[in-house]
C-alpha cells in the first residue's frame, strides 16, 4: 500500500498541531511509521485519505464495540442534531442515559456525565478526597487513569509508549499525594493500606488493566483489594472507561462480582461521541454541587448528541445473547491466533479478557507493570508495519489491547490470522 494522502496531511498537521496528531500514541513514533489519516469508516472497515481499506482491531480505542456507522446509533444522532447541538441546560435524555447506567452498574446509584475518561477519573478522585476528608490517592504501575495530574505518576498507555518516565508540568506538591504500587502484588497492597501514616482517601484501580496491554487481575485480587478498602474506610475507584458495557453490561464489577464504591465510565456510553461518567454510592455522590461542597462543572456535559448516542448503543447491547457471541467470536479467534503462533514457532504471550486481548512479544507470562516491559518493542513495531501494508489496522503500541467488535465477521477474522501467519514468518526470517 502507498500512503501520499496520509503523508501529505502529516506534514500539513505538525504546523499546527503539536506532533501532528491530537493524542500522543497516534503519531505511531513506536511503532517506527507514520499515522495514516482515516476519512470514513464502515462496520470493522476503516479507509484511509488514499482509500486503503483496514480491518480495525482499534474500535476507536474502544467505544465502537457494534462497529462504525450503525445505523441506529447514526439515526440516533441525525434525529437528535434536528433539535440543535448543545443547550447548557438540561434535557430528558439525560435522565434516559442516567436511569440506564444506574440499572446496568451494579454499584452505580447515581451518575454524573462529564465528556472525557480523565475529566471522570479526576472527578471521582476528587469525590473520595472531599468526601473522606483525606488527600493520597493509590493507584497501580502501568495503569492509566487519563492526564490529569495526579495520574501521570508510572502511568501506562503512551506515557510508557513514549518511554516519558512521568510528565514536566506536574507539581511535586501533587505528586507527593499519589502512590503507585504494584499490580496483582496483594502484599504490597496490604502494606500499603494498612500503613496508618498515609492519608488515604482512595484507591482507583482498572479492574482489567488495558493501559500496559491487556493484563487482567489475579485470582482473588479484586476481592482483596475491595476487603481491605472496606475494613480500612478507603473509597475504592473502579476506571471502567474501558471495560464499562465492554466485559458484560454491568462492566467488569459485574464480571468479577466485585463491587466498588464509585465507578468511572467512557468510550462505549457516549458510542462514539465525547462523553466520561462518574457514579456510585448516593452517599457519596451526593457530596458533589449543587448537594454537596465538592464542585465539578462542565458546558458540554450531558450534551444531547452524546447522550442519544449513548442510549442507542446501550440498547443495542441489551439484544439477548450479544456478550455470548461476541465472547465466543473473541475466543475462538485469540485460540487460533495462539495455534498460528505456536506452529510456526513464534513467542508470544496472549492475554485476554472477554473481547480485549494483547499479543506481547514475550516468552514469559505478562501479569503487572514489569513484566509486560520485557515484551519486544521492536518485534511488534515490524509485525505492526507489516500487518498495516496488508489491511490490517493494530493499535501502534504494544501496551494497547486490541478490541473485537460485534461487526468484525469471519472474513475479517481469517484475512487477520492468514496475515499474522505471514508477518510472523517474515519476522523469524530476519
């Protein structure tokens, strides 16, 4: 494939954005190419400015799990934009959306809309501060909570894509109130909670980490993180902006069956459009303004288009046997992906949960922040390139989860693994 286009409209981008691109990993620097400028998508097909046709595993980063355009959430939209874009006031459809999660989210009594991932996380941490009266927030290496300050201290996702140890700009007066600690390790976990010298406010968590590549949480470690909060007054956080209406449509609490105090939502509520969520406990939420002294506000939150999006897409999910199929389409393909892999003697590490699975360039079991650094960067920046210039679009980073959705058909699937075979083939040539 040749990309003029594209490479005609980075060179245009970077004189007036910074990197050329609107969020770091886009720029591709990783993964040793340049980013292809997408113009439409359909379903599990991507085109780019060229008119190269993808098979997308990206999904948007996630909230496209029906696929692109479809066509209730399009109509959705279309009807809703009749009416106008954005009041600064409030609208029925707010509440339609709000009685939705609250029903859906097992620990969700009531929700507040915001319009991104990082605006939720850093509202919810917020909360907990204002609500327990304390400052330190815990959080695990290589999970990433979105940029806001306090989150960018051993973050996943493109802080560790860009090998950016933290971030120049964060106070260490705001750092000093954020420990990040191991994944999966239960007795630093203990340790720390239990350490009665910390002001602990709350602990925030992705319950499946998708930041450091899909790596999902040891047997019983959820549970003990959600005892110890509980013995210990600390408000657990859940960051389900990924796996919210991802893992099953009570997210990843209801997978796991464990329930936290507040929950942290994005992507697939908005489907598509700008939209985050933060909800919970009454108690709590209602400390946040006009109820309480902790204030948040936002022009855009709520807004009509977001929340007509989001309805129909959750609609959509609630068609009987949906979260069956799309696991089993999910299983079966990661399971041939692994047996490709395996005969043709190529080591990689398969991690999946539900319809989010990695491929880590390792021989050893990826589990936590450090391990899933040992994966070899360079083996799948080649294997990215090369998937790439056979219709095959990937995340560009090794520590991003690829996405199944529910419009990637059989097709698709045998086009990826015909083609992962043949990259793998041409990386143990070299």
């Amino acid at each position: 494939m040749t990309y003029p286009l594209s490479e005609k409209l980075f060179v245009q981008a970077k004189k007036y954005i910074p990197g050329g691109v609107n969020s770091p990993v886009r720029a591709c620097r990783s993964v040793g190419c340049d980013p292809l400028f997408i113009t439409r998508a359909s379903g599990a097909t991507l085109t780019d400015a060229d008119g190269n046709e993808y098979v997308d595993f990206v999904c948007s980063w996630g909230p496209m799990i029906h696929g692109h355009s479809h066509p209730d959430v399009v109509d959705a939209i279309s009807a809703t934009v009749k009416n106008g874009t954005s009041f600064g006031a409030p609208t029925p459809s707010e509440i339609d959306l709000a009685s939705m999660v609250v029903e859906a989210v097992p620990s969700v009594e009531k929700v507040r809309f915001v319009n991104s991932g990082t605006e939720a996380t850093m509202s919810a941490v917020r909360l907990a501060r204002g609500y327990t009266k304390k400052n330190v927030v815990v959080k695990f290496d290589g999970c990433y909570h979105g940029h806001a300050d306090s989150f960018l201290v051993k973050a996943g996702s493109g802080v560790i894509t860009l090998g950016i140890p933290g971030s120049p700009g964060v106070p260490e007066d705001i750092v000093k109130n954020t420990i990040s600690i191991p994944y999966n390790n239960e007795s630093v976990l203990e340790k720390t909670l239990r350490d009665d010298t910390l002001d602990i406010a709350c602990v925030i968590v992705e319950p499946v980490a998708g930041n450091m590549g899909c790596v999902a949480p040891s047997p019983g470690f959820l549970t003990k993180l959600r005892e110890l909060t509980q013995e210990l007054g600390i408000v657990l956080i859940f960051d389900e902006v990924i796996t919210g209406f991802r893992l099953s449509y009570g997210g990843a609490q209801q997978y796991y069956n464990v329930i936290p105090d507040l929950t942290c939502l994005g992507k697939i509520i908005g489907g598509g459009l700008p939209v985050g969520a933060y909800g919970g406990k009454a108690e709590i939420m209602d400390c946040i303004a006009p109820d309480g002294p902790v204030y948040q506000a936002g022009t855009l939150s709520g807004n009509p288009l977001a929340m007509a999006a989001g309805i129909a897409t959750l609609k959509l999910l609630q068609v009987p046997g949906f979260y069956d199929r799309l696991e089993d389409k999910a299983a079966q393909f990661a399971g041939r992906l692994q047996t490709v892999a395996e005969q043709i003697g190529i080591k990689i590490e398969l991690n999946r949960v539900a319809s989010l699975m990695t491929s880590f360039f390792t021989d050893q079991p990826v589990t936590d922040f450090d391990s899933a650094m040992k994966a070899d960067t360079s083996m799948y920046a080649k294997h990215y390139r090369q998937m790439l210039g056979k219709g095959i679009y990937l995340a560009p980073s090794q520590f991003e989860v690829a996405f199944i959705s529910a419009a990637i058909g059989e097709n698709d699937l045998e086009k990826t693994l015909k083609m992962t075979e043949w990259s793998f083939k041409k990386i143990l040539e070299t």
